[in-house]
C-alpha cells in the first residue's frame, strides 16, 4: 500500500502549520511562546494539538498504539480530511453502498468529489462485485458502514476483507455502532490490510455526542497524513478534559450498553406484537428499524404525542420503515403506548 502515491499532489508536499508547542518539548513553568493571555487560567491555554493524554487512553481502550489513532471532532471531522487529503476535487471520485449514512455524499458534494454508489442486495448486504465494477483508476476511497445506517445489519466481514484485498484505495469501514454489534471491530485487520480506515465515535455507546469526539484508527502513516491537514487544535479543552474523565469509567459504558442491547430486544418484541407493524428487521445497533404500512402517518402521529423517531420510509430498500432509537425503558413504552392507543383509535 503506496500511501504517498494515492495522495492528492498537495497534500504530499505541504508543510504543515507548526504551533509554538511543536517548537517545545519537555516541562515549563513561565509560558511566554503562544501570546496567550496569562489570566483566566485553565481557559487561557491552547489545548494540546497532539492530544496526547487522550489519545494513550482511547489507545488503551481500543487496543490500538497511539499512532493508529486519529481523534476528530466527531468523525465527520474523519470523514471530510479523508476526502481533502486523498480526493482531487472534479477529477476522482469515491464509492460507496446505498442505503447508508448521508454524510459520506454530503462530505463528497461539499468537496466536488464525483460519488458512485452500489446498491444493497435485499439482505442489506453488498454485492461486492457490483461494487468493485464501480471502480477506475480514480477511486480513491470507498465508505461501507458496518452495522449499518439506517438498515441496522452489520456487514459480512468476508465482504469487507474481500473489497480490502481488491479495491485499490482506502476501504473505510465506519464503525459508530460497533459497541452493539455481536461481531467485534476490524480494527485488527489493519495490519493485514493497510489501507483499511475504521471510524468509530463516543457519540453512541459512551452518550457523548454533545462534546463532540470522534476517531478514525489505520495505519501510522495514514493517521500522520490525517493529522497533519487538521486545524492544529481540532479537539478543545473542555472537549479533552471531559472526556478523560468519561473514558476513566468503561464499566458505566459496559452497563448502558447492556442495558440498551436488552431493551432493543424487548422493543423488538413489544413492536412486533403490535398489528400496525409489519416487520422489524433485526438489529446490530442502537436503533430498530420498523415498517409500517402507513409510516408517514404514524410518524407525524407520534410528532404530535411528542415522540421523535426518524422517517426512513422513502430511502431506496427502506420503503415503508421508520428508523426508532433504544430509549430508556420508560421512553419506550411511552412508545409502545403511544402505538397501541393509535390501532385503539382507528378501531373505534
Ligand atoms: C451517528 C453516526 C456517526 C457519528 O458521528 P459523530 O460525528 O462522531 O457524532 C458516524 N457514522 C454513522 C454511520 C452514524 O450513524
């Protein structure tokens, strides 16, 4: 895997910024290098730009060295570096599955990167060498999203090492709902295939979506380009102290998501027993996917009772299906409620 030669041209010659903490290395007490001001202490400092103390943590957490490690605000952040550094705008192009998560094609419309998509099979699964047909010598990147957004399945692990082994870019395998998967992550597989990306993120399983942290894990050499195209300080302070201290717990972590994965499976059932539900596929996420024979009126319904779920009902593979995040289990059976009163209704 030739990382400099996928590059765009830019982006191999450019010299990074150099913040006044590159130029120091060690401890200091008098710090006079950043034109900071000195009062208004923790505030006043910029962050560190290496998130080192972070990243040794998520390192230990992930099982990963910490120059595997790319910590982004969100992976959104990921997502987009990922296309600066190795898409030339209005020339290469990335490929990707549908139905899946919308930021992959946003990210590449924003960055005038051409978007080439390969439809599911009918089990959400990818056709891999309808995929693989998608590519020229200007693929760049393919995002795949294991499990899955919206269809809530994880992908084949064979699939995966197959397109790995045979697409010519980076394959990135985002990775936010990993935690509630039953197969693990991929993240070992990048040894054996070194131009695998996985993203994953604290926004899900470790309930920190407000605070903004995100994280890709690949090689040192592509994590090294990914860092140095960041804004030097992409995570804050407050970003970096809060989530030391969260991370600090694991077993907090361990315990949502058991919980979590048991009222997934309680939902589930209390959905499917319901007559307006005519499926519930079955889930590697958070989240279940539930289709109804009049979704678009249940949903606003629900709107109205103030309940919020997400109307996946005209994506292509999804007709028919609302997206419902795993609540409390108060939340849910707000929910469940609120369905079976809507059939008592209509009845009467
Ligand atoms: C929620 C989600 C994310 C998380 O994005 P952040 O920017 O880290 O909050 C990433 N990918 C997918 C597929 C998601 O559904």
């Amino acid at each position: 895997m030739n990382v400099d030669k996928l590059l765009r041209k830019n982006i191999r010659t450019l010299i990074p910024y150099s913040t006044a903490r590159d130029d120091f290395k060690g401890s200091a007490s008098v710090f006079l290098d950043a034109n900071e001001n000195p009062y208004n202490d923790p505030y006043n400092r910029y962050p560190d730009p290496h998130r080192q103390k972070l990243r040794e943590m998520v390192s230990v957490i992930k099982g990963v060295r910490p120059a595997q490690i790319f910590l982004g605000n969100g992976s959104d952040e990921a997502i987009d570096l990922l296309i600066r550094a190795f898409c030339e705008p209005g020339t290469d192009n990335i490929i990707s599955i549908k139905p899946t998560y919308g930021m992959y094609k946003v990210c590449a419309g924003i960055n005038n990167v051409e978007f080439r998509e390969s439809m599911l099979d009918s089990d959400f699964q990818i056709n891999t060498e309808s995929l693989l047909h998608l590519q020229d010598e200007r693929s760049k990147l393919t995002f795949v999203c294991s499990p899955n957004n919206p269809t809530s399945n994880s992908l084949r692990k064979e699939d995966l090492l197959y397109l790995a082994g045979n697409f010519r870019g980076l394959l990135v395998i985002d990775e936010a709902y990993i935690d509630f998967a039953s197969s693990p992550s991929l993240s070992d597989e990048i040894s054996r295939y070194p131009n695998i990306v996985i993203l994953q993120t604290f926004s899900k399983a470790w309930g920190m979506a407000g605070i903004r942290l995100g994280m890709a894990i690949a090689s040192d050499e592509i994590i090294s380009v990914m860092d140095r195209i960041k804004y030097p300080y992409n995570i804050n302070i407050l970003t970096q102290k809060v989530a030391m201290e969260q991370l600090s717990d694991k077993g907090r972590k361990d315990r949502w998501v058991k919980l979590l994965l048991a009222e997934r499976a309680r939902l589930a059932s209390g959905l499917a027993t319901l007559e307006i539900v005519k499926n519930v596929l079955p889930s590697d996420a958070n989240f279940l996917m539930a289709r109804f024979e009049n979704a678009r009126e249940i949903f606003e319904y629900l709107i109205v009772k103030g309940i919020i779920v997400r109307d996946r009902s005209g994506v292509a593979l999804c007709e028919g299906y609302l997206r419902i995040t795993v609540g409390t289990p108060e939340e849910n059976d707000i929910l469940l409620d609120a369905l079976k009163k809507w059939m008592d209704n209509k009845k009467r």
